[in-house]
C-alpha cells in the first residue's frame, strides 16, 4: 500500500478525515451489535419459556383428546372437529433495532380456539381438549414467530459482526499505517529541508 500513498499534507488530511469516519461507523457499529446481541438473548429466554410451556401443556391436552376420542368414536370426533376453521395467518413487518422482522399472528382466533361446540357430538374431555389446544395453539403459533426473529436477528449480528471485524481489524489499521507512513516521509522532509537551510546558511556565513 506505501508505494501507492503520495507523501503530501493533502493526502494526511484525508486520511485523518477517513480515519474519523471509520472510527465513529465502528463505535456505532459496535453498539448497534451488543444492542442486537441483548434482543437476541432476551428472545432465546422467551423461547425456552415458551417451549417450556408447550412442553407441560400438550401431553395433557393431547391425553383429554385421545380420551374423548375413544369415548366418542372416530367419526364423532372427526364430525366435531370439522366445525373449527382454518386458520387464517396475518403477516406484518416490526422494527429491532433497525432490523425488520416478520410478525405473524392468527386473525381468526376466536373463531379457531373458542368457536362453539356441538354438545351432542362431544363430551366434556373433548371440550377441555379444545381449550387447552387453543392456548398451545397461541403459544406454538408465538413460537413459530419468535423462532423466525431468532433466525432474522442471528443473520443481522452476523453481518453486523463481519463488518465490526472489518473497520476493526482491517481498514483502520490500513488507514492508520498509511497515516503513520506520511507523517514519518513529511517529518523526513523537514528535516532534510532543515539541514539544507543550516548548511545553506554556514555557507553563506563563510562567505561572509
């Protein structure tokens, strides 16, 4: 690079300017990082409290479901479940700092979760089934949707990181070589102009 690098006052300006620059995108760069990285833990603790609540929750809902199942028939069951709608999924945009993310929830809900139900074709294991299915169905639904951010944040940090990395191992070093080079070349300069000036100056003494 020090053989590309013209040695002149202008060209130090410049590069003090570029290294200013550098130095203030990576301290921005940097904080905008560590704040991704403290939204990306607290997300992964959301999870894990989610998972966790899946976890507890769906063996039991799925025990009352099996139950009533067996009480009730196949073909009951299949009747009374044919009464709940599709889910409808709704897709929005949400800002993280500064990252979009996909939001997702379901618009049909209450009709989904907490449509009614044909008594007559049904019994009560059936009906706590339901509703504990519709709280798993919010939460795996949640889920999903923080599992996307997860991915979203992690692909934004990584990005974030490789550019931190950069200006930190890379460019400002470079600029800060290239800085050091001309400075050491213009003090040479001077030097060398003041010991043309002295001797200069005893030669003309001498003349004298």
């Amino acid at each position: 690079m020090k053989s590309k690098i013209n040695p002149t006052r202008q060209e130090l300006l410049k590069l003090k300017k570029r290294l200013k620059i550098a130095k203030s995108g990576h301290k921005l760069l940097k904080e905008k990082l560590e704040g991704l990285m403290r939204e990306f833990l607290k997300k992964i603790n959301d999870l894990i409290v989610l998972r966790k609540k899946v976890e507890n929750e769906l063996p039991l809902a799925l025990l009352d479901f099996f139950y009533s199942s067996n009480v009730l028939g196949v073909k009951e069951t299949k009747e009374s479940l044919s009464s709940i709608p599709k889910a409808e999924i709704e897709k929005t945009k949400s800002n993280i700092m500064g990252v979009e993310v996909n939001d997702y929830r379901i618009i049909n809900k209450d009709a989904v979760f907490s449509g009614p139900v044909d008594f007559k074709k049904s019994n009560y294991r059936f009906i706590l089934s339901k509703k504990k299915m519709a709280s798993l169905g919010e939460y795996l639904m949640e889920y999903a949707s923080l599992s996307l951010k997860i991915r979203e944040l992690a692909s934004e940090i990584e990005k974030n990181r490789r550019r931190v990395n950069s200006l930190e191992h890379v460019y400002i070093p470079e600029v800060e070589r290239a800085k050091k080079y001309i400075t050491q070349k213009l003090e040479e300069g001077e030097r060398f102009e003041r010991t043309v000036a002295l001797k200069l100056k005893t030669l003309n003494s001498s003349k004298a």
